[in-house]
C-alpha cells in the first residue's frame, strides 16, 4: 500500500466518523431542545395539575422498589433453600 493510498484511506474513515459524530451530535441537540420544551411546560402548569404529575411519579416509584423488593425476597428464598 502506497502512502497516498494510506492518506487516501485515511482521510475518507476520518470523514465517514465526523458525519456519523454529527448526526450523533444532532440528536442529542433535539433531545435536549424537547426536553427543555417539556420542563417549560411543566413550569406553567397550573398547582393541581403538577401536584397530580408529582403523585404519579412517586406512585411509579412505588411499584419500582416494591418490584424490586419482591425480586430480593425471592433471591433470598432461592439462596436459603440451597444450603
């Protein structure tokens, strides 16, 4: 391989990984731009509706850790029954 075939190559894999960073760099851009959208949203919310939105994710929390309680519970029996 000659060195104008390896500067060649080079090159064109440099380009190839800027275009796939910057599609990368474009998304996260749009994620971050909606989610700034969704936190102004939610700031104008009126008091009842955000009290409303706060209950829900503390209900889904809830139901997060009790699932991962009962998950430790049965690793526990499991873990018991084989000594």
């Amino acid at each position: 391989m000659g060195i104008k075939k390896f500067f060649k190559d080079a090159f064109a894999d440099m380009k190839a990984s800027t275009k796939a960073q910057h599609e990368v760099d474009k998304a996260n851009f749009a994620a971050v731009k909606a989610e700034s959208k969704a936190q102004w949203e939610e700031a104008k919310m009126s008091p009842k509706a955000r009290q409303a939105k706060m209950q829900e994710e503390r209900e889904k929390q809830i139901e997060k850790a009790n699932e991962r309680k009962a998950a430790a519970d049965e690793r526990i029996k499991k873990a018991q029954e084989s000594k």
